[in-house]
C-alpha cells in the first residue's frame, strides 16, 4: 500500500511539471508567432484556461503576450492596465532586462489608447531606462516614436522633433522602410512649429523619395499633404497645388470622391486655391466640404478657409460672419485642450528627466565608493582626493539640477502671467470699443436734438410745426438754418452739394428738415404741400438726385452723414 501511494504521488507530480512545461513552451511559441500572426496568437492565448493558476513566471508571460497582441489588434480595447501590471510587477524584480522593457512599453501603449498622457509618458521613459544601450533597435525606435507622436498630439513641437531626431538613427538600423516612413513626418512637423522650414522641407523631401521608391500608397497621401502644408508655408503655392492634387488622386482611389475622410482635404486644397486667387475654385471645394458640427476643429477650419475666400473676394459681411464662428469655436478648441493639462505634462516630463539624471548621479556614487573599498592602503591618498572630488561635483550636479527647476518655475509662473495680461487687455479692449460706440451713439443724437433745438431758437415759428397752421419761411431763415447745419454737422450742406451735385438749393432745405427729424406732416405744413407731394418730393430726391438704393431710407442716410 505505501509503494503504491509513492508511486501514485511520482506520477501526479510529473503530469503537473510536464503541464508546466508544455504551457511554457506553449508561451514561448506564442511570443514568436505574435509579430507574425497577431489573430493567432490571440485565438491561442484565449485557449488557455485559468491563467490565473498559472506559475509565477508563465502568468507574467501570458499577461505581457496578452497585453502585447491586443495592442496590436485594431479590433480589441484594453479595460484597465491591471494585467500588463502583473508583467511589470514580476518582471522587474527579476533580471530579464529585456521583457522589463517590454511591459513598460505595452503599459505606455495602454495608458496612451486610454489617453492617460502622464503615465504613458512615465511608462515609455522606463522603457528607456531598461533599455539602457541595447541592441533591441527595433523597440529602440518604437518607445521613442511613440513619444514623438505622444508630443504631437499634445502640441509640444520642441519634444517631438528632439525624440523624432533620436528615434531616426534606430529606425534606419532596422532597415524598415515602413518605420523610417512613419517617423520622418513627424520630424518635419517639428521643424515646421519651431518656423525651421528649411530643414522641414529636407526631411519632407526624404519621406516622399523613399516612400515613391517603395509604394507605400497610404503612407504617400500623409506625405503629400503635409508637404503641401509645408510649401503653403514657405509661400510656394503652385508646388502646393501639385501635392494638393497628388495626395486626393490617392484618396479618390482608395475612398472615392465623397468620403467623410476626404473632406477635410477638399479645405486644404481651396486654401491653397484662394492664395493662387483662383476663386471660383476655391469656392468649388469648399462647398463640396460638408458640414460636420460633430467635429469642432474640422468645422473650426472650414469656417477659417470660407472666411478667407470672402474676404479676398471683397464679400465682408460673409467674412466677417465666418470669422466670428471661426473664433467662436477655436475659443472652444482652446478651452478644451487647457483641461487636458498640456502644461502639466510638459512640467511633468521635465521632472521626470531630473530624477533620471539624480538617481545616473546616485548609481555613479555607488560604483565609485565600491571601487574605493577595494583600493589597498597604499591609495588612501588616492581615495581620499576621489572622493573629495566626488562630492565636489557632486554638489555643484546638485546646485546645477535646483537650478534648472528654479528656472522651469519661473518660466511657467511668468507664461501664466503673460496669458492673465492679455485676456485682460482683449477685455478692456472690447469694454473700450463698446463705450466708443456708445459715445458716438450719444453724441449723434445730442447733435440733432440740438441742430433742432437751435434752428427753434434762432427761428420761433418752426418751433412746434405741429401747432402751427401757416408757417412762412422767408430765405434768410433757410440761411440761418444752413449755417446752423454746417456748423454743427461740419459742411453738412456743402458735403450734401459736393457728393450729389444734381441736388438744387430747395433740395437742402428738404434734407434740413429730414436731419432735424420732421414727420412728413411737418414738412409739408412748412413747405405748404399736401403729405403725398412731400412723400413724392423725398423719393425723388432720394432716388433720382442721390441714387439711392430702394431698400435704403433717406432718413437712414442722412442720419449718418
């Protein structure tokens, strides 16, 4: 009975060490079939049950592979980082440097698709960190593209033109054109927000060699329109033209004509027609940009490019329309983009490089005092001088790091002042604009009140023409009221005569009457008419003397005059 206990025991324990090793083996062959055939790989990892009572190591494995494949599937999300933080947890307590670096670049992945900019900042310098000089260059390249890209979407141009630049050198050693493709846009984007256009149009021309040498189609259509954006930029808008029309030739074949993608291309290309003053062009495309409230931007610029093309075909009221929108919503655009706490990220970042460089000063301390306990008595002296240099430095690094925060302080603290400034002074601005308008408002009435009130004074008999039943005046109360018209309304008469020289002497006297604002009924009891004489008097001096618009009142027009 105990022999057969012993041996009952012996074979339960080789069934579990030969389950362990075929799912590590199983592991193993999943992580060389991922870059190859993510679905599989995926469909494999799904078929083993209970990860959970999986070994230590293979349970860190199967969350970084899992982790891994759904980062690279378009159709799968990620929940939370709760498995990748179970690669991380064991892995890093271990010396695998090189599956280290591996959950934390799946990790900055994760918190970037869930747009968490912090973390996948911090997540992608770890990766960095474990790296350190290897020879991985392809994940080389990717933390560092990612970062590059990371930077973009939060428009911080110097940051992603610095880890575009480093990531190049990585992306070339892999020899992927696909990878050197996808990173040299975003180094021209970088160089085009830091106005280094020059350099720009390098990087720009680079991409579309090496992309037109290998076919990469999809890639080409980015290319063009960013290089079309470039060219628009250095004022070369026949060039810009060309790449306008090579980059929708590409998209009309893979989308057709009418495509929600293609929209926002059909803006790009009536701005670059409204430069070469080809309107009725530019109007063309513009139109056939449908309306899309859903998305503010696209909708920012649409408004942005139709109040251009009005304006520079004299049409100020619909430009002046369109402009009002386009500040509207990119006022929106602006509010949305200070609550994502771009600044924060940027501040953040920084620090995080601060602490990289202190913990590099740390490591160097340890090694020096370890090599220092191994010198014989012989190199007291030596030591002694090492390590009072050491910490020479060491202080000065320090000084050096308290610096350099002191001055990223200040310079964020003086960038919030300069922003509280100039809300302040667009405020006051406008405040004043709507009291200047307000005061001439005022001011135009208190002169026709008192170009009335004048005339009444210097001529009784039209002070209340209402009242009055025969109202006689003679030429000299017409020169009276002429000159008070001039004095008090600058040549208002003469600038009458000047502009329309049809108006005769009687006409004045009709226009006088309309800027002290008499009724129809009060003009006629003074020029002794009926009200429908009157009425036919003023249109034709409207109509016929002054050629005025019907839609426009003679009343209107001298009131402003």
């Amino acid at each position: 009975m105990k022999h057969l206990r012993q041996t009952l025991l012996f074979i339960l324990l080789g069934f579990l060490l030969s389950a362990c090793r075929h799912t590590a083996d199983r592991l193993l062959s999943i992580e060389q079939l991922i870059k190859q055939k993510p679905d599989s790989a995926l469909s494999l990892l799904r078929q083993i049950q209970h990860p959970e009572k999986l070994s230590d190591s293979n349970r860190a494995l199967y969350a970084l592979l899992m982790t891994q494949v759904i980062n690279q599937s378009p159709d799968e999300e990620h929940k939370s980082d709760s498995l990748i933080s179970v690669a991380i947890d064991y892995y890093k307590g271990t010396t695998d440097s090189v599956h280290v670096a591996l959950a934390y670049y799946n990790a900055g992945l994760v918190a970037m698709e869930n747009e968490d900019s912090e973390a996948s900042l911090h997540n992608f310098l770890k990766t960095i960190d474990w790296l350190g000089e290897s020879d991985n260059d392809e994940l080389q390249f990717m933390v560092r593209y990612k970062m590059s890209r990371l930077f973009n979407l939060r428009l911080i141009p110097d940051e992603e033109l610095r880890l575009g630049k480093a990531a190049l050198p990585y992306a070339e050693r892999t020899g992927n054109p696909l990878y050197i493709c996808a990173l040299l846009p975003y180094i021209t984007h970088g160089f085009m927000q830091t106005n280094q256009l020059d350099s720009a149009y390098k990087y720009s021309v680079q991409a579309i060699q090496l992309a037109e040498k290998e076919n990469l189609v999809r890639t080409l259509s980015h290319i063009y329109s960013q290089h079309a954006h470039l060219c628009m930029a250095m004022k070369d808008y026949k060039q810009a033209l060309m790449y306008r029309d090579k980059d929708l030739a590409i998209l009309f074949e893979l989308f057709g004509e009418e495509n929600e993608y293609i929209y926002d291309h059909y803006i790009n290309k009536a701005n670059t027609l409204t430069e070469l003053h080809q309107y009725d062009s530019a109007f063309y495309y513009i139109n056939k940009a449908v309306e899309d409230t859903t998305d503010i931007q696209y909708t920012t610029r649409k408004s942005l490019a139709k109040a251009e093309i009005y304006a520079a075909t004299g049409q100020m009221d619909s430009a002046y329309y369109y402009m009002n929108r386009h500040a509207d919503l990119r006022d929106r655009l602006i509010e949305e983009r200070d609550k994502e706490g771009l600044l924060t990220l940027h501040r953040n970042y920084h620090n995080d490089e601060l602490k990289k460089a202190n913990t590099r000063l740390w490591q160097q301390a340890v090694e020096r005092k370890l090599q220092l306990y191994v010198v014989t008595i012989v190199c007291c002296l030596a030591i002694l001088l090492g390590v009072c240099i050491y910490f020479f430095l060491y202080k000065r690094k320090q000084q050096e790091v308290l610096r350099q925060k002191g001055q990223i302080a200040h310079q964020q603290e003086l960038l919030k002042y300069r922003e509280i400034e100039k809300l302040q002074a667009e405020k006051d601005l406008s405040e004043a604009k709507e009291r200047e308008a307000q005061i001439r408002e005022k001011e135009a009435l208190l002169k026709v009140e008192f170009f009335k009130r004048l005339n009444e004074t210097c001529i009784p008999v039209i002070e209340n023409p209402k009242t009055q039943q025969n109202i006689m005046l003679k030429d000299e109360d017409w020169k009276v009221i002429f000159k008070n018209a001039n004095s008090i309304f600058l040549n208002f008469t003469e600038r009458l005569k000047n502009q329309y020289p049809a108006l005769n002497e009687e006409d004045l006297r009709y226009c006088c009457m309309v800027k002290m604002q008499f009724s129809q009924t009060d003009i006629a009891k003074i020029m002794h008419l009926e009200k429908d004489s009157v009425k036919k008097r003023l249109k034709r001096i409207r109509t016929e003397k002054m050629g005025i618009a019907q839609e426009t009142t003679l009343e209107a027009v001298l009131r402003d005059f």
